[in-house]
C-alpha cells in the first residue's frame, strides 16, 4: 500500500536516467464498472512548466524514484479529460461526506492500491496517521500505527466507495 503524501515530491528520471523533475499531483479518473477511480497520469514539477505524463508513460510508480518509460523529449504531454480529478488539488484537505457513517471528514491522504498493473484510490485516510505522513513525520506515524491503543485511536480509514 502507498499513500499520495508519500509519493508527493518523489524524483522522477527518464529511461536513461536524467532527472525530469519531482512528483506535484496525480490525476486519477473512474474507467468503466471500477468504482474506485484509476491514476491516469502524474504531474511533474520542474523547471519552468509543470508537466502532465499519462501514467503510461510511467514505468513505475510505487518506488522511491518514478522512472519513466522513455526519453522526456518523446513525452507527449497528457490533456487532461473533464472526469479527471487532480488528487492533491482537489481531494487532499477537503471535506467529503462518509455515506457509511453519514458524516462530514476531512481528507488527510489517500491510499493507493496497484491492481495487476493499474494503480487505484483504495481509500481515504481521515484519521491522525495521515495527517502526520502529510507533515512528514513519517517515521512518528509508522512507530504510532504500529502500536496498538495509540494507533487506533489515530487511524481513520474509509473506503472510497463509501464517500460522496
């Protein structure tokens, strides 16, 4: 499992290695009966413009590094479709209704899931572990999910077909 605060500001090379720029957001968009939207492209923050890549531009994405697939000079720039939903402009720090428990929550993160070789918005973190990736405190938030009583009291996870 990885969580879009984690991958934000990932570097991301070009199959020969060259530096292209750090992750900024992610695009992500529901495709056919999957009810839990698919990443269909990231968007790189580099010198000048920032760049979209259709995520099949891109070799992998959960790792530490993003390579992608080809040179960025044969990049052809994704255009993003109208159903496309920038994850970290327009989900992180927003508040979204939880249909299960019919609440208003605010987004700390979002889970992703990779399904045979698509990456997808599992679920959606409201609780105290995701604020803390979000700050970076990383390390803290792994050491307090680990731990039972304070863990729970910090987690908070919705599945993504439960929210509206």
């Amino acid at each position: 499992m990885a969580y879009v605060s984690e991958l934000e500001n990932r570097p991301i090379v070009d199959i020969d290695g060259e530096h292209v720029g750090t992750l900024y957001d992610l695009l992500a968009s529901r495709r056919g009966e999957m009810l839990h939207p698919q990443v269909t492209a990231i968007v790189v923050k580099r010198r000048g413009n920032p760049i979209i890549i259709s995520i099949n531009d891109v070799a992998v994405l959960l790792t530490p590094v993003i390579p992608l697939n080809k040179r960025i000079k044969d990049v052809v720039p994704y255009q993003p479709a109208e159903q496309d939903l920038y994850l970290v402009r327009d989900v992180l720090d927003k508040q979204i209704i939880d249909t299960n428990g019919v609440r208003v929550v605010r987004v700390n993160d979002l889970e992703l899931a990779r399904v045979n070789e698509n990456v997808y918005i599992s679920n959606v973190d409201i609780g105290g572990l995701g604020l803390l990736r979000r700050l970076g405190l990383i390390n803290l938030s792994r050491r307090l999910s680990s731990s039972s009583k304070p863990g729970k009291a910090l987690s908070g996870i919705i599945s993504w077909d439960d929210i509206d």
